[in-house]
C-alpha cells in the first residue's frame, strides 16, 4: 500500500521572514513557503512546563509526509497551519535518510 493513502490531511507551511524598519525595529512576518501539503498529523503527548513563574500547557505533535522536493526546505521554526491549529516546526526526520517520507516534529503554538 503506497504511503499517500495514509496522508488524508492538507496543510499550510509558512516561512519566518524577518524585516528591520528604518528605525531599528525588526518585524516578523510568515509567508506560504508550501500552500497546499498533503499530510497526516497525529498527537505524541501533553506537557506541562514553567516559564516565567506560570504553568503553561505544551501539545506535541507528528506530521508526516512525502519528502517531495518541496518538503525537503521545510525548516526547524516554520509554522503549519493545519484547519484551524498553528504549529511550529520543532525538528525534521528523515527515516533513513532514503528520502522516502518525513517526521517532523511540531508543537501547538497558542
């Protein structure tokens, strides 16, 4: 069974760009680096961790799909957006570097 039947979902992912103004200031912005990634997204786990004194909720997920040669830019701190979630890229992992499919690791941005 080929590995696209296992892919029945379709995300966005976009690029961290950064400009400075005249001024100094640097703005981020996100723009499509793949608009329409056909993908499947499956939850790993919940943690719980403290920043800044407050206890915060952090949703790890897997999304995995083909290694096209549009998936093989995808970066560590870009972010899907999948339905209505947004997720940054965490780390890539190429099962054996045979180019076959990819893991990315990802994790709910608020």
């Amino acid at each position: 069974m080929p590995i696209d039947t296992f892919m029945t979902g379709v995300c966005t992912v976009r690029k961290k760009t950064e400009t400075t103004s005249a001024t100094g200031d640097v703005q981020s912005a996100y723009a499509d680096r793949i608009s329409a990634l056909r993908c499947r997204m499956t939850p790993n786990s919940v943690r719980e961790i403290e920043v800044a004194g407050k206890i915060s909720t952090l949703r790890l997920f897997t999304l995995y799909c083909d290694a096209s040669d549009d998936a093989l830019t995808i970066e560590q701190g870009d972010r899907v957006e999948f339905g209505n979630s947004v997720f940054e890229v965490d780390g890539i992992h190429n099962p054996g570097s045979l180019n076959r499919h990819l893991e990315i690791s990802l994790w709910e941005v608020d």
